[in-house]
C-alpha cells in the first residue's frame, strides 16, 4: 500500500525555543500531530571567576505525538517524551581554583550531565466551541506557570478548564498537583536567584542534585515539596482575559496554594495605532502574595507594580519598563516566593529577575531592527539599583545592572541560530567565595534548533 507522509510545519521563536506542529497524514487519514525538535546550545566564553558558568553544552531531544479525535470529536490524546543532556563540550572539574571555569549546569537536568529522558507530556485534551479541558502531564500557559527555558522545560501535572461562552471573555479553572523542574532550575536558583527563592526556583541550588541535594529535576514531585516545605493539597489556578473590546487586553489571575501563600496577578494591555504599521502599546502590571494557611514558606507580603511603553513598526522597535516592589521588616516577607517558574516582570533580563526582590525601583529600555528578512537584532539595558533582600545574612553592596545584545537568523522554517552576549553586574558583587569575590557576566552563548 503506497503511503503518503505530509508535514505541514508551523515554527515561532520565544524565549529561545522553537515551537512546531506536523500534521500527519497516511493515505488521506489523519493520524494526529507530531512535533520533532533537536535544539542544542553552548557556552563560547565568560569571566573564569567560578561564578557563572565559563564553559559547557547541551542538548534536547523533543518527540510529541498528539493523536487526531478519538472516540468523540475533539477529544484528543498527547504523549511527549524529552531528552536532555551534555553535549560533550563541558567540563565539570575545574571550577573551584586555581582554574574557576565553571560548568553550564544549567543547560542539564542530570548531575553528571548524562543524558536523561522524561515523560514530560502525558495528557487527555477535549475541545468544543465553548469548552475546553486539559489534563495531565504538560506545559502551562497562564502569567504565573511561564519562564524562559534553556533546553528542558518545566512540567506540570493539571487538570485545567476553560471556556470562551461569553463572546470576547475567556475564562480558565484548573488545579496543579505536581511539578518538574526543568534544566534552567540550577540557572534560576543559583546565579539568577543568588539563593534568595524569588527566580523561579523557591530555594538556593545546593538543595538540587546536581549540587549534592535531595531534589531532582526531570522529576514529579508534590507542589509543596517542589517548593522544600512539606507536601500539599497543590496550587488551585482562576484567570479571566477580556479582549471585547479593540486593541484591548486584561487579565486577572488567582492562584491558591494550599498552605503555602496566595497570589494575584493583573495586566492591562492597550494598542494605540499611530500610522499604517506603526503602533504605541501600552501595558501595565500588578502582583502581590500574601502567606495563607500554614505559610510553609513564612509570612509573605509583597507586592510589585510595573508599567511598559512600546513603540514600534514589523521592521524595528523601542520600548522602556519600570517596575517596583514594595518592603517589609521581618525577614522574607517582603520578597516574593517564586517557586513554581513565574517571571512576568517586565524588567526583566537573561540572567536577573531583580524585580521580585524586597524594595528593587528597576527600569529597563530596549530595541530591535529587523536587518534582513530572517535576521534580527536585539539591545536591552536593565538596571536594578540594591534591593533590601539579604543573602546569607548579606546586604547588596553593589547596583545590579545588565547589558544583552542578542542576534537572531532563522533562515528557514526548520533552522534557528540564537547568539548573545550578556554583561551583568550583581548587587551581591564583592560577596561569595568566588574569585576575587567577584559577581560578574559576560556571557557569550551560541543556540541552534532544527525542528521537523
């Protein structure tokens, strides 16, 4: 029987990482969706001070399968299994004197770089004009679930609802269980975080494997012990977006978990053409959490406001970001707990998210200019000042600041090279047994993904 095989390949560029859908189809009969990415990245150079890594590679190995309607119309099946690793070109020996060339643990969920693979998607999905459902293993795309990856994503263990019945109004319910921490995690909890739990990981990366602690990544746990207190009920999610009006988007967000802390998110977004293809967008933010239950993670009172101006045309742009948080006396109150990959600020850059820090007043200005077709380029300046969160009973004696220039060419559907350099300056900068003390980037790091 002669069969045919036709893939039709949708790919977006976001945070770094290739999106696709293939349909697939065998004499005319739709056997469903497969998605097949490769996507490797390596460290090309920075400061050998055993702060942030100097040296190393990854990879990802990415097959999906989502499965065309079954036994009813619109409900679905999808299995995803990830593969992530070093490879080849790190070192991990060398990253304590006299060399302090210290490897790129964040590009790899196993502690000694092996490959290691995960069911990372594993769910049943039901669509119908009004309603949706989701549940299972699998990504989540609300405020407080999104954060930029390396190679392997975080995961989520959800039973999520949502419905679209009032024209112009979507709104979403679900529940999280469970969590995977993706290859990121030692990224977020270390040089991102600096030990503070406010950087998508609620803790400091010696609690991680990798670093000869109990928690795994590439690994399901409990929402409560994913975050190091006791284990919970899980993370109760309710999200509205209006969009009936033009040009207009809002967004409020609440988010319960169990004992731990509770969170409100809000957004507003408004578009304000200016010429043909040429646009102002203007958008404003709020977050704020506060301890419930228990406060597993101690009392908890923050808030964070944030306002952003863009202007732009499809060949360039320029924007400008503020944003701010509030602060408290008693110790981590005021600081957010951002254990669970959150990172919507709008200040925030490749390697610091400052913004969720104790009493940070951070700005952010930023442009791109598309140079040909497929090739773009990318200036952000970012500049946190000292927040009054302490490490290891350690104020910030420095201001934080960083500089990313990004070059992106997507010559083709398929193909994506990402290079970028980022200097960074840490408000902990003269703290931490490094050399010289010293808390300084500049990175040089080279992405590639192939997608089919």
């Amino acid at each position: 029987m002669k069969r045919a095989i036709k893939l039709s390949l949708v790919a977006a560029l976001a945070g770094g990482a290739m999106l696709q859908a293939a349909s697939v189809d065998i004499d005319g009969y739709r056997g469903g969706t497969l998605d097949i990415m490769f996507k490797g990245m390596t460290v090309i150079d920075d400061i050998k001070n055993g702060y942030a890594p100097s040296n190393g590679s990854g990879y990802l190995v990415k097959l999906k399968y989502e499965s065309p309607d079954t036994l009813l119309d619109g409900l679905k099946y999808g299995v995803g299994v990830y593969v992530n690793g070093d490879a080849g070109l790190t070192n991990w020996d060398i990253k304590t004197a006299p060399e302090w060339d210290k490897g790129a643990y964040g590009m790899v969920v196993d502690k000694d770089g092996d490959s290691k693979g995960l069911l990372g998607e594993l769910y049943l999905s039901y669509k119908h004009e009004y309603f949706d459902a989701k549940f299972g293993r699998q990504t989540l795309d609300t405020p407080l679930t999104k954060i930029s990856t390396s190679l392997m994503p975080n995961f989520y263990e959800a039973y999520m609802l949502g419905t679209n019945v009032i024209e112009g109004l979507r709104l979403t319910a679900g529940h999280i269980t469970k969590m995977s921490l993706g290859s990121r995690a030692a990224t977020d909890a270390g040089i991102i975080g600096e030990g503070t739990g406010t950087a998508g990981v609620g803790f400091s990366n010696t609690l991680l494997e990798q670093f000869n602690g109990p928690i795994q990544q590439a690994k399901f746990y409990n929402i409560g012990t994913i975050a190091n207190v006791d284990s919970t009920a899980g993370r109760t999610v309710l999200g509205a977006t209006y969009t009936g009006v033009k040009d207009l988007k809002a967004d409020l967000w609440v988010y319960h978990s169990d004992d731990i802390a509770n969170d409100i998110y809000a957004e507003v977004g408004y578009k304000i053409p200016v010429s043909e293809g040429m646009a102002v967008n203007l958008n404003a933010q709020y977050l704020m959490q506060k301890d419930t239950g228990d406060s597993l993670a101690g009392e908890r009172d923050f808030n964070m406001m944030g306002a952003k101006v863009a202007l732009g045309t499809k060949k360039w742009g320029v924007f400008a970001a503020v944003n701010s948080s509030g602060s408290k006396d008693n110790g981590t109150e005021g600081q957010y707990f951002n254990a669970w990959g959150a990172d919507p600020a709008y200040t925030s850059s490749i390697f610091s998210r400052n913004a969720y820090r104790e009493d940070v007043d951070a700005y952010k200005v930023g442009a791109h200019y598309v140079i040909m077709k497929g090739l773009k380029l990318m200036v952000n300046y970012a500049n946190y000042g000292k927040s009054t969160t302490e490490v290891s009973g350690k104020s910030a004696i420095d201001d934080a600041y960083e500089v990313d220039t990004i070059l992106v060419y997507k010559p083709s559907k398929e193909w994506m090279f990402r290079i970028f350099n980022a200097r960074r300056v840490s408000e902990f900068n003269g703290i931490g047994a490094f050399a010289d003390n010293e808390r300084r980037q500049n990175h040089y790091r080279l992405i590639a993904s192939y997608s089919f």
